[in-house]
C-alpha cells in the first residue's frame, strides 16, 4: 500500500511539473504573451490591440519576473493600434501588418533587423535606431504614408525598400558601410548595389549604374520597359517573375549562362559573341516566356546543353513560346542528361524537333547547326507556321536534312546573305524555296516589318493588314513596344519613313 502511494505521488509531481514547464498564453496588462516558465521568458502573441501600446522587456506572473525576448510575426496584424513602443532586447520580428490607425513606431535600440511591407497608411515617420544592420528586400513596401527615411550609421545592407511613395532615402554621414547614388544604396565603392528606393522600380525602366560588379538585392514582380545591364557585373542578379518590354542584352563579362536569371515575361535576349555556352537549364523550364533570343555572329561556336525542348521526365527545362530564334554563329547542342533507350544513349527532343514545342516565326541559324556525338534527331524543324528563315553564311550548308514538312518550300521565305543568292538558287536542296531574298544588312531594323532590310510603304501595309487580321502579326512591328499592334505603330513606321 505504501509503495503505492509513492508511485501516485511521484506521478503527481511529474504531472505538476509538466504543467508548470509547458509553455502558457496568459493575459498581462492588456498583452497576450507566451509563457515559458522554464526558462522565465515570454513571447508576444498575436491580440485584438487598440490605443497606444507598449511592450516592456520585463514583466510579473505569478510573483516571477519574466523576461519578454520577442515579438511573433504578426502579432498586431489587423489590430486597432495607434502607436506601438518597444523597449530594448526585446525583438521584432516582423513589422506591423494591416494596422490602419498605426501612426507611430519606436523601435528597439537592440534590433538587428527589419523587414515586413507593413500595410499601414497613417504611418508618416519611423526613426531607425543605432543599432540596426540589415533592412530586408520589400521592407515598407505597403507603408504608402512614409515619404522619406533616415538610415543610422550602423546600417550595412538595404534591399529595395519603401513604396511608390518613398520620395528620398538618406544616409547617416558617420556611415562607413553605405552611400546612395541616384536613390541606389552601394557600398561606398560603389562596385556593389545593395538595394534602393521601389519607385526606381516603377518609372518603365531599370538600369543598372556601370561599374556595379555585384547586386545583392533581388527583382521580383516588376514590370519595365527599359533594362540595362553595366558590362562591369561580375555576378548576375535574377529577375523572378518579371515583366520585361525590352531586349536585354546579356553582358559580355558572362562567357556561360548558367542559370534561371529570369522567370516571367522577356521581350527578348541578345547573346553576345563572348558567349560560349548556354547551360541546358537557363532558361528555367516553364517559367520564361521569352518571345525572341537573338544569337550574335561569331567565328566561334556556341555550345548548347538545350534551349527549347521539355524534358520533363528528366528534368530538363524549356522556354515557353518563343517567337524569334536568330542564331547568328554555329551551334554545338551538347546535352548535359542522355537516356538509354533501347541500348542507345539518345537526346530526346519533344515532337522530334530541335525547337521542341516552339512555333517561331523567323529562324535564322549560322553556318550549320553541328549535334555532338550523342545527339540524335529525327525532324530537325516541322513548321508550316514559319514565316522566314535566314541563314548567315554566303556558302549553303550541307547539312540538307534540315526540313521535314514541304510545305516550308512553300510558305516560307529563305533570306541569304548579300552576294549569296545565287548560290542557294543553284543549290539541290535550297534552291526548292519559292521565295529566296538577299539580305542586305546584318540585323532587321525596327519597323522593317517584311524583313526584306528596307523600311517603306510596304511595311506600312503589312502593319495595317496585321490590325485588320489579315496577316499575322510579329514583334518587330510592335513599334513603341505596348504589347498592341494598332495605328500607333503604323504612325511610329511612317515617322521612320519621313526621317530616311
């Protein structure tokens, strides 16, 4: 019996001790905190707030004092207060969401950090103490009340910071870490671009200061008509879910595009000739759509893993619906993942074709497209939506299976170089295109709808017939770039026309 009564009292005690170790939300002064009783801490928890609040970095229970170390992420979000107070060592871990009568903000002089869009509208100032270090990519992106902001001398990274609104940011002079060039936060060499003000983001156009080597700050969800980016990068930024109107030329100080640097929308991308190779998973598979890439001429071949094909049962990538395919320089496809099938090491393209699941409408390639050992291919291209192909080489290539679909003889029109036209007429293989056209510059200018290196009335008429959905359209002749074939770029031909 006695050993009995141990063995219930022991249980008692463990189950006392349980209770009292297990963390407890409680209400003290008006303040919902979590508390470990254990370690004699307490965190704030998330309430129905209103008025002016205060968090202090100590507070009572049960005759215990209790040391508050932080703040939950959205413990104020939705709440009615008016101004919020923090006292030192406690932290905050993310600043206030939603909060449409906050008007104040005293931070900690023992925060590290800030980040948080912080969706309130009265708020119109917030002192960044000494003390802080790092301000977060998007940090007061919804805060549409804050004009300016102050940043103390500790501060050594700032992501893209601020709403529309943010006219100004400044930098404490006793700052050794950081200085501001045109609204962008840099080192005080400016070789790297931390971050800046969100309104340089919302004004059509993004360039990238030359000289900058690095950009720590990422790009997400913007829309712009202009991007430009210095030949002094040394490491790429990436654009994720982007909206970008314009050609970006890539810079010449990347000989390889090795990785997904853009996912969204991109009007278009010029590979320089210092480019040697272009990595099979660049361009990110199904997560780019990218109307035109544009391959420079170069003596020297590039060398391909894959551009355009789904692989998606071995994990390789694509581009969504490319447009344009310009390549200027010969191409040396050198898959990076083989698969065995049937005890051959193949290359497997969708639809067996070298572009995959594309449908461009111009295809212009270099000498001769040259697969490496392991390649395998049956119908190189299969279009009959395929407006024009070039070929920029004086000599025709030999490589004759190159079209499967006659129909291409037919519909296609075949540009050559200038003093090779009759060359490709007297040709076995090419001289089959009914409409073969010398080309008589080395890139079609804006407004040369026709791609036949003139801009004239016809390239009018071509326009017009494309806005009465006579013809197809194509991305040359979207002439200020909104995305709309209309009678502003009909106009923008014209003006063109008036200047030559």
């Amino acid at each position: 019996m006695k050993t009995s009564r141990k063995l219930l009292t022991a249980a008692l005690v463990m189950i006392g001790l349980t209770t009292i170790s297990a963390a407890t939300v409680v209400e003290v002064d008006g303040i919902n905190y979590e508390i470990d009783a254990d370690n004699q801490t307490a965190i704030v928890k998330h309430g129905n707030y209103t008025g002016d609040i205060n968090i202090k970095r100590h507070i009572t229970y049960h005759s215990k004092d209790i040391v508050v170390t932080r703040i939950e992420q959205d413990a104020f979000r939705n709440s009615s207060i008016t101004s919020l107070t923090i006292e030192d060592s406690v932290t905050l871990s993310n600043l206030p969401d939603n909060c449409q009568q906050l008007q104040h903000i005293q931070l900690p002089r023992t925060q590290k950090s800030l980040s948080g869009e912080c969706n309130c509208p009265l708020l119109t100032e917030i002192e960044i103490p000494e003390g802080i270090e790092v301000i977060g990519n998007g940090t007061f992106r919804k805060a549409t009340g804050l004009e300016s902001i102050y940043l103390p001398s500790t501060v050594q990274s700032v992501g893209i910071i601020g709403s529309d609104k943010m006219e100004t940011i400044e930098v404490s002079p006793d700052n050794p870490y950081i200085t501001v060039v045109n609204d962008w936060v840099m080192n005080n060499d400016h070789t790297i671009l931390y971050g800046g003000l969100y309104k340089n983001l919302t004004q059509g156009q993004l360039i990238i200061p030359e000289g900058v080597e690095e950009v720590k700050c990422s790009f997400q969800n913007i829309t712009v008509q202009q991007l430009s980016l210095p030949t002094s990068l040394k490491k790429m930024p990436y654009f994720s879910q982007c909206n970008i109107n314009t050609v970006v030329r890539w810079p010449e100080s990347f000989p390889v595009i090795d990785n997904k640097y853009f996912s969204g929308y991109l009007k278009g991308l010029i590979v320089p000739a210092s480019v040697t190779a272009i990595k099979e998973y660049a361009f990110g598979k199904g997560t780019l759509t990218l109307d035109e890439l544009i391959i420079e001429d170069s003596d020297e071949p590039l060398t391909a893993g894959c551009l355009f094909s789904d692989f998606s049962d071995v994990g390789m990538y694509t581009i969504n619906w490319l447009k344009g395919l310009y390549l200027g320089r010969d191409f040396n496809f050198q898959p990076e993942h083989t698969e065995v099938d049937g005890g051959s090491i193949i290359w497997h393209i969708t639809s067996d074709n070298v572009l995959g699941d594309q449908n461009p409408k111009v295809f212009k390639i270099g000498k001769y497209i040259d697969f490496n050992e392991n390649g395998y291919i049956k119908n190189p291209m299969y279009y009959t939506a395929l407006d024009t192909l070039g070929i920029n080489h004086p000599v025709p290539p030999t490589w004759h299976p190159f079209i499967s679909n006659n129909n291409v003889f037919i519909t296609t029109t075949l540009l050559v170089p200038r003093g090779s036209l009759q060359r490709y007429q007297n040709d076995e293989w090419w001289g089959q295109f009914w409409e073969i056209l010398e080309v008589n510059c080395d890139a079609f200018p804006m407004g040369d709808v026709n791609h036949d290196c003139i801009i004239d009335v016809e390239d009018v008429n071509r326009v017009i017939n494309m806005i009465l959905k006579l013809d197809d359209s194509n991305s040359i002749s979207d002439m200020n770039g909104d995305g709309i074939i209309d009678v502003e770029d009909v106009n923008a031909i014209i003006n063109i026309i008036l200047k030559l």
